[in-house]
C-alpha cells in the first residue's frame, strides 16, 4: 500500500477536473472520444490522460518524463521502483503480467508490466 498521493503520473491526480488537467499540462496534443470505459483521453507527449465523466480516471505513461511524485518513470530499472516503493504485488491479468500498488485509501493503483529488468509503462487503473 502506498499513499494515495503518490497515485499520480506528471503531476495529475485521479479525480482531477479537465480545467486542472490543462493548468498543469496546457492544452493536450489531441483529445479522442472513444465509446469505452474511459470515453475520453487527452494526449500529450509524456501521459495520456483518461477521464469519465469530468474527472480523471485513467492514467498512461511511455515516457521518461511521465514520472509518479516519487520519481518512477519509464526506463528506470525495477531496483528503483523497489527502492522506491518496497515489493509489489505480482498480478496475472487478462492482458498479462504486471508489478502493483495500491493506493491507500484509493481503489486505484499502479500499474508497471511485468516484463525485462526496465520499467516499460505505468498506468493508473482504477476500480469502476
């Protein structure tokens, strides 16, 4: 378990409002409206940003400049992110194996593949 602070990638929090997603980030690259489970994303350089309804609800990173508070970011090793985070849970999900920590009060987590000696990507999930 992990705060829930600590739940975030590029300085954007679950439960942030589309006005503070762009005062922290400025106007996204491009939006998409897909017909899913989050139906709207903004996309910039380093996160994708996920909403439902009109808060955040979904976060992605490739990008070594999306980090958490901490300073986990894509392309650090997994040694970091134990030194930062302690040991994760190890989950088998439909779309594979993945690292987790779950937010503290929160039912949101961080999501990191499962995958090589690197950490790939990090995605907030969150429960519906």
């Amino acid at each position: 378990m992990i705060p829930a602070s600590d739940v975030s990638i590029a300085g954007v929090a679950i439960g942030d409002s589309p006005a503070q997603v762009r005062s922290k980030l400025g106007e996204p690259n491009t939006t998409e409206g897909i017909p899913d489970y989050l139906p709207l994303h903004y996309n910039y350089p380093n996160v994708r940003v996920s909403f439902d309804g009109d808060v955040v609800a979904g976060l992605f990173t490739r990008s070594a400049s999306g980090c958490t508070p901490k300073g986990l970011c894509p392309g650090d090793s997994l040694d970091k992110m134990r030194r930062l985070y302690g040991e994760p849970l190890r989950t088998d999900r439909e779309t594979g194996r993945f690292f987790e920590y779950y937010g503290v009060d929160l039912y949101c987590w961080l999501q990191i593949p499962d995958q090589g000696d690197k950490v790939l990507s990090i995605y907030v999930a969150c429960q519906p």
